[in-house]
C-alpha cells in the first residue's frame, strides 16, 4: 500500500535511451537549466513530464504546465535568494502537486542546497553512530506509522496534506539530484541528507532524547532558535510582527520563498523566510493568503522525564506546520487553517514533542484599524507546546 502513496507514475523524464550518449546529451542540457531564471516542468500528449528553462519571447511549445519555479540567487547582493513556486490548478491529484512543486525547487535551487547540506548536515553522525543508528529508526517507524494514516485515511484532509507535503519532499530530492518519477523506499528517504535538513528544529530534541555525544557540534541547529515580536501602533491603525533568528552561521543561506498550490484551502498560498532544501520555514516566519501571520519562539524543554513522550506515533513539527500553512501553516497548519483558532487546533494534533514553541497567529483579516472601543476578537491566538 506504501507504494501507492510513493510512486509518482506519470512524471517521466524523457531521455534517449542509448548508452553513452544518453548521458552526454543530459550533461549538455543540464548546464542549460542551472542558474537564475523560470523554469517549469511540462507534460506532453503522452502524458510524459520534462524539465524546461523559459526564456523571454520564445514560443510557448508546453502543451501543459505542471509546475514553475522562479529563482533568483542574490545572496551576494541582498543576503537571500528569492524561490517562487507555483502548481497548476491542472493538475488535480493533490499528492502530484506536492511532488511536482519540490521537483521544481529542488531541481532550480539544488547548488544552493549542495551548499546548504555541506555547511550544515555533512559529518553530523561522525562519532556519534549510535545515535544516528537510534534516530534512523525512529524517524522509519514515525515514517511508516504516517503512511499506514494516510492508507487508512484517504479521505481525511489532515493525512491528505501530510501526504503532500511526503511527496513535496521527495520530489525536492528526485529534483536536487536530477531524477524525476522515482519511487524512493522508507528508509532511502528518511536517510537522505534533505530529510536531515527538514529535521533542523525538530532534531534539538531528538538530540536530546536519543543522547548525541555533546562532543558533537550541531551545524544543523542551536539551543533554541528565535525571538518574535508583535506591536499594535498606538493610534491602531497597523500592527506589525517581526522575527529574529537565532542559529550559527553555517545557516546564513536565506531563501525567500512563496508556495501557491491549487487546493482551494485557505492557505494554499504562503511565503516565509526559509533555506536552501527546506519545506518548511524552521525559523518560523510565515505570511498565508489566508491573511495570517504565524511566528514562534522556541521554548527548550529542559525537564528529561517528559522524553518519555516523544514517540514515533505522532507528526514532526515540521510536517504539522505545512499542513496548516496550507489548510493555513508548520506545514499542514498552514495550508489548511482560516484562522488562529483553527491553525492551533490543528497544529495541536499528533504533538511530537519536538521543536517545542511559542506559536503566535495574528489574524489580519479580524483586525479593525482606529477601532479602541471595539476589540478585534480572535485577532491573537498564543499556542505553548511541550511533550
């Protein structure tokens, strides 16, 4: 069953097939789609998907468009890298749209994310094997403990965006490292350095609970990881919110990002700071078209019998935030939240006890300017979470 929920089987990539000079003919494209620009992944009459690089005037020969990507690498310029990712409203299979919108980001930005992984994840299990043996195998049960939901779910919206932001994922590795259609096991996909690198706040407490020699310096993650600040103007007429990371400077490639998938859930469309190979923001920052404005700050969990409760069973923050960036945000929150209200109670389901916050949801839409005799109820919602 695992493998209907990994097999993407109509993006095919569509290559030559005789010997060497398939791979000469896809060296030579490959130096055509890297660097700045808009690329796209296209499906022909065939049903069969290809990667492409546009470019301004030329004749518009994609017969349907899958996905697009826009990227800009001003890093040297500005300090961030600017990804704009967007899926077809043709493409209705929600699990198809997560693959197709990592395929993009991981196939256009993967020379930032080779870097991101060799300033931040490259030795992070050297002298500390056990470790590494223990996490592994939790993060595989907490692996197959999500697809045997999203089996025995298929019509639940919570398992359906878990299952889209499974398959973003693996889509942004089938992309980085230039394959498109795979289908990737468990164990190849919770392994990968790109699942380490999703892993960047939640891995603080894993850390902890799986014992990580403290002779071993995390370039992944710090002990605690941001500030957050919201004001209301004195004369109401705005409210602002501003975030400050903190973490170590092998973390200073910052991407701008804005997913826009074709749902129809409130969040489909979000931006937030984020980094090179990352679904999720981590830091957290993040804006919704849902007109909320979601923020944390890390609460470190210093009480070691409350480890006990950090089981497989349960959805990794970093998953549990995309799912509501889209139903509003940390994922599946984003995505599929309306509300604060709602984004905390969706969030609040299968607790991981890992990357442990102070969640803020500022509620644009419920916020009446010069208003001081009438309060704007739900307009702040304050989520605390611990294992």
């Amino acid at each position: 069953m695992m493998k209907r929920y990994l097999a993407i089987h109509l993006l095919l990539l569509i290559l030559q097939t005789n010997g060497q000079k398939t791979r000469k003919n896809w060296s030579q494209k490959s130096l055509e789609l890297d660097g700045d620009g808009t690329f796209g992944l296209c499906e022909n009459e065939f049903g069969q998907s290809y990667y492409f690089k546009e470019y301004e005037g030329q004749e518009n020969l994609c017969l349907k468009h899958v996905a697009k990507v826009k990227y800009s690498n001003l890093i040297n310029e500005t300090g961030w890298a600017y990804v704009e990712v967007e899926v077809s409203p043709r493409i209705t299979q929600p699990y198809r749209q997560g693959y197709a919108a990592g395929f993009v980001e991981g196939r256009a930005t993967r020379e930032l994310i080779r870097l991101h992984v060799a300033n931040t994840v490259d030795g992070f299990c050297d002298g500390a094997e056990q470790f590494c043996d223990d996490l592994n195998e939790y993060l595989m049960d907490n692996y197959l403990w999500m697809q045997e939901n999203i089996a025995s779910y298929p019509d639940d919206h919570y398992w359906n965006q878990v299952n889209v932001t499974l398959n973003q994922l693996m889509g942004m590795i089938d992309g980085y490292e230039g394959k498109l259609g795979r289908t990737l096991s468990a164990e190849e996909i919770v392994t990968h350095p790109l699942y380490l690198l999703q892993l960047a706040g939640d891995i603080e407490d894993l850390s902890v609970k799986f014992r990580k020699p403290e002779t071993q310096r995390s370039l992944l993650a710090g002990n605690g990881h941001c500030s957050a600040l919201i004001k209301l103007l004195p004369d109401f007429s705005d409210i602002y919110f501003s975030h400050v990371t903190w973490s170590s400077y092998s973390t200073m490639l910052r991407m701008q990002k804005k997913y826009t998938f074709a749902t129809g859930d409130p969040g489909r469309s979000y931006s937030f700071s984020g980094y090179p190979g990352t679904i999720a923001s981590n830091d957290d920052f993040v804006l919704t078209s849902a007109r909320l404005a979601i923020l944390e700050t890390t609460i470190s969990n210093y009480n070691e019998r409350l480890l006990r409760y950090i089981t497989p069973n349960s959805v990794l923050c970093w998953l549990r935030a995309q799912v509501l960036e889209r139903i509003s945000f940390c994922q599946v929150a984003h995505r599929t939240s309306s509300s604060g209200l709602q984004w905390a109670k969706t969030f609040s389901k299968f607790n991981s006890g890992t990357y442990n916050n102070q969640w803020n949801i500022l509620d644009y839409k419920v916020f009446k300017k010069r208003r001081f005799d009438h309060p704007s109820h739900g307009l702040l919602h304050v989520l605390e979470q611990l294992p």
